[in-house]
C-alpha cells in the first residue's frame, strides 16, 4: 500500500515525534489536533475561521450524516468538500462509536449493527462493507472502518467477542476499501486496534492490523470511562505493539494533560468535540488552566482572556465583554469562545512539535501542564 507518512523528526528523550501526512487534499503537518465537525461543521465555527487559525485536517461524523442529510445526496454535491466547502481534508469515523454509545437501540451481529436512529426511531444496519462505500461517497480523505467498541469494566468474554468480531469486519472492510480504490476513490482507510483492557488482546489485535500494512493506525477502545493512569497505561502498551513507521490515531482526546500524554508517546493525531464543547457552557483554555467566564469576578475585568494568547478573540474582546454576552445567551459567545479554544489547542500542538523539532519536548510538557494544572479554576 502506498506510504502516506514521513517522520521528521524524532525526540532525543520520548517517543514523541514530528512528520507529514501527504493526503488528497494537502499536506498535515504532525501531531495534529483535528476539531470535530460532527454534521460537516464545526459547533459556531465557519471554514473561513478554521483556516485563519491554521487547520489542515478536521473530522465529520458517519453516522450522524448517513442519517442526515444521507450519503448520496453528500456525493451529489461534491463530496464533503464540495458540500461544505471545507477544501482541505476531512477524516471520517466509521459510526461505530456512536451506536456503541447507543447501547439501548442497537444489536452486534457478525453481519454488522443493527441500530435505531436517534432522530426518528427508524432502523438501520451498518456493515464493514456499506460504512467504507458511504465513506467513499462522502469522499473522505481518511476512513475508519466498522469496529466494536467494549466499555471499560467489561468482562473477557465481551472482550475477546468484540475483537473477533471487529478483525473480521476488517479484512471485509479492506476488501472493500480496494474495490471503491479500483473505481477511483483517492482516500485512505484506517484499521483500529481494540482488544479493551487487557494486554495479551491488545498485543493480538495490534500484530493483527500491522500485518496487514495499511497507511496508518487508529487506536481505539480508550477514553470510554476507564481511570487516567489506566488510560496511559494501555495507550503506550498498545504502541509498542505497533510498528513506528506508520502515523497513530487515538480517538477523542482534547485536554492538554491527555493531549502531550499522546505525543509523548508517539501518538501522531488525536481530536476531540471538549474544545467546542466547553466554549458552549462559558469555559476557555487558558495557560493558568480552564477560566469558567461565568463567574461574577469577571463583569468589571476587561483584561483578555489570556495575555499570552494572540488569538483574535484576546486580542479584541475583554473578559467583562465575553461574561455579558454569554450571560445574555448571544450567539456570538459561542462563537468567540469556540474560535479561542479551538486556536488555543492548535497552539498548544503546534509549540510542541516546535519542541519535539529542538528535543525539549519533555521540558515544555512539564512546564506547560505545571502552570496548567496549578491556575485551574477552584
């Protein structure tokens, strides 16, 4: 298969490293965090926004756009570029984690996922074969295959099903996947390992994918509910099993801790929907940790919101500003909240491959998260 990934440079003291991922619409420079555009749009963000800030790469959701408004009218426009205009690219997931997260209104079979739709209650069935063709349809620069997604705490037996099931629905989705490639689908699918949280699982389903050499790696199974230390735990057992070449996706991770926890070992790309999230309910990043603009000590400060930050939002609005319009329920605090967080984390990244390029990538971890974590509101 062809190479899609080119390691920089690698950082003297981690596993932490900088690359390129050359994919059909643009290089991404790497790590990279990919805002979530659950419905081909960012949550009160425009493209033009996006750009600005300097994104190369963003997500949309299958499932919710298999639903609505459904993939052949999304091919009928172009495509998700030519639908949204987002002309730089796009990675889709497969759908997966969202009717695992619909645990009430699905059932797992090895034909694939039957699952009721959370708009109207109408039934569905995704299989490998029909999310990798839907994904086509959407023209996704990066696709996920169908995998099963086991919660943390559940027994063995769930777990070895849920991996059985999830390499089989593999060489099915791959099969398909090269058949969509021989009608002239330019874009890359991504196996996920699984395996939940147990070592011997992981081990199997890593050496399982990496056999069969795809362009690159997700890593799946992890922040669904398990401790942090566990979580770091099995994000750098799981990377060990899998060979350093290929580019590493870990799904929804958006915190500083977590995210600096991923590059530092080896982890290449990673998204998350927390930074629009928290933006909707009033709560910026900021170096001195999250600053809740709700509070009451805010209506006479008209100070940015963070003095180190150059985004457009810092440098045009006060604190006082961005407390009355969210207080007032305006729109437009979604929308200057979300554009700041957003830029915010991209900067994080973007200082840390500048670290990783100059091998003081551990020195600006530890300096970063130490003031993070010692201003966070109380």
């Amino acid at each position: 298969m062809a190479e899609i990934f080119n390691i920089l440079h690698k950082n003297k003291n981690s596993k932490a490293r900088t690359g390129v991922l050359s994919l059909p619409h643009g290089t991404v420079q790497t790590p990279v965090f990919m805002p979530v555009g659950t419905n081909a749009t960012v949550k009160a963000i425009t493209k033009d926004d996006l750009e600005e800030i300097g994104f190369e790469i963003i997500l949309a959701n299958t499932y919710h756009l298999y639903l609505r408004p459904g993939p052949d009218l999304i091919k009928e426009a172009g495509g998700l570029h030519g639908f949204s205009k987002w002309n730089r690219n796009f990675l889709t997931d497969s759908g997966g984690f969202q009717v695992f997260s619909l645990s009430k209104l699905r059932k797992i079979t090895d034909q694939g996922a039957r699952f009721q739709s959370n708009i109207d209650g109408s039934y569905h069935m995704f299989t490998p074969e029909n999310v990798v063709e839907t994904q086509a349809k959407f023209n996704s620069d990066i696709q996920m295959q169908l995998d099963v997604c086991s919660g943390w705490g559940v027994d063995r037996k769930e777990a070895v099903e849920a991996l059985r099931i999830t390499s089989d629905w593999l060489l099915r989705a791959k099969k398909a996947w090269e058949e969509e490639q021989e009608k002239g689908y330019k874009g890359i699918l991504f196996p996920i390992v699984q395996g939940n949280f147990f070592e011997d699982l992981r081990k199997q389903s890593a050496e399982f994918v990496a056999s069969l050499d795809f362009p690159g790696i997700a890593i799946g199974g992890l922040s669904v509910g398990e401790p942090k230390e566990e979580y770091s735990k099995f994000l750098s057992y799981t990377v060990s099993c899998l060979p350093e070449d290929k580019p590493k996706y870990v799904m929804g991770i958006g915190t500083p801790d977590y995210i600096l926890d991923a590059i530092a070992n080896g982890i290449d790309m990673f998204d998350c929907v927390l930074p629009t999230r928290n933006a909707r309910n009033g709560s910026y990043f900021t170096h001195d940790g999250m600053l809740s603009i709700k509070q009451e000590r805010f209506i006479h400060d008209f100070g940015p919101i963070d003095k180190e930050c150059n985004c457009k939002v810092c440098k045009n609005y006060s604190r006082s500003y961005l407390r009355h319009i969210f207080k007032s329920q305006e729109i437009l605090s979604s929308m200057l909240a979300s554009y700041h967080n957003l830029y915010f984390l991209h900067n994080l990244v973007k200082e840390a491959r500048e670290a990783i390029n100059n091998d003081r990538f551990e020195e600006y971890r530890e300096v970063f998260l130490k003031r993070f974590k010692a201003g966070e509101i109380k």
